[in-house]
C-alpha cells in the first residue's frame, strides 16, 4: 500500500514539475521573442525558426 502511493505520489510530482517547466518555458520564450527588435529577428531567421518550432512544440502539448 505505501509502495503504490510512493509511485502514486511521485508520477503527480514529475507530471506537476514538467507542466510547470514547460509553462515557464513558454512565457519565457514569448516575453524574449515579443521583446526582440524587429531588425533582430529579421537578421536571424534561423532564430526566428527556433522560436517558432519551440512554440509549436509547446503548444502541441497541453497537459
């Protein structure tokens, strides 16, 4: 019985911790990208790619 709640409880806590990564990665990456000089990202369209399939990716996996 405590095994089953140990593995219980830490699936709820990697799966609370990735959320939790990945929401912060998204605001991250779109405070960076919002707050980027049109000239940057204009000049680094191998970022600006980046960006996108980062925020495609993110997007893509809700839970």
């Amino acid at each position: 019985m405590v095994l089953i709640f140990a593995v219980f409880r830490n699936i709820v806590i990697c799966s609370f911790f990735s959320f939790m990564t990945r929401q912060i990665l998204f605001q991250l990456s779109e405070v960076m990208f919002k707050n980027l000089p049109p000239e940057k990202t204009t000049n680094a369209p191998h970022f600006r790619t980046a960006m996108n399939t980062c925020l495609l990716i993110l997007r893509q996996h809700p839970n």
